[in-house]
C-alpha cells in the first residue's frame, strides 16, 4: 500500500465541487473508522462547501464544517491506493496500475437541505459498498 503500510489509502477528487468529495470522505471515515485513510480533493478552495452539505451531514451525526478541502496535486493521486473521481472526466491524473473507480453522483452545489439528503444518502450506500470491497471485515 502506497501511503500507509496498515491501511489503504482513499483519495476522493471532485474537481469543481469540493461538497461532493467531502460528503463522501466524511461518511468514509465515520464509517470506517481507522481501516482507512481518507482524503478529498478538487480544484476549489476552502470554504466552498455548500452549508446545506453541512447540514445534512450535520443531520447523519457526521460533522464537515471544520474540513477543509485539499487541493488535487499529482503527489495526493501517486501517494493513494483508490483513487475515485467523481465527474472529472479527464483532469484527474492517471497513473498505470493504480486503482480508479468513477462515481457519477448529482452534484449539491447550489441546492438545499432537502435536494441534497438523497445525494447523501446514495453517497452512504456507495460508500458501504466501498468499505467491504476496500477494507473488508
């Protein structure tokens, strides 16, 4: 394993939407606990993230306010043994032999509480999925 000998590492890039990613990581590492290392990436900058993602995290006993998300670099992509891109169609590097999985998700920018609790929530069952295929037991 690239970044941790214990335990894999997952990297969410979500290049225009930093909402998505972080909803995803979160529940990633509320889920998994310490059988992962989770990561979120995009291209915007802290404080980006919609508050009704917030909120519906907040909702889920999951809390995001304090993240801040991380800038997609070369190194974050190299450094992680999955890598999931969510809508990024080609502006993720892509390195031979490494894991990629696509997520096509609606995107929570812009949209309220109640447009994004079913975006969460896909997220969550995706992300369970993820878990017993990534870190399984």
């Amino acid at each position: 394993m690239s970044a941790s000998a214990s335990r894999p590492t997952v990297l969410f890039v979500c290049v225009h939407n930093a909402g998505r990613s972080q909803m995803a990581a979160a529940f990633l590492t509320h889920l998994a606990g310490d059988r992962l290392e989770v990561r979120s990436a995009g291209s915007a900058p802290a404080g980006t993230v919609n508050p009704a993602v917030v909120e519906a995290m907040s909702e889920a006993g999951i809390d995001i306010s304090a993240e801040t998300p991380k800038i997609l670099t070369v190194e974050a992509v190299r450094a992680s043994d999955v890598v999931i891109t969510m809508g990024c169609g080609d502006t993720c590097p892509v390195f031979p032999g490494k894991r990629y999985l696509d997520w096509q998700l609606d995107d929570p920018a812009g949209q309220g509480v109640e447009a994004v609790r079913p975006i969460r929530d896909a997220i969550e069952v995706r992300v369970r999925a993820l878990i017993s295929e990534v870190a399984p037991g």
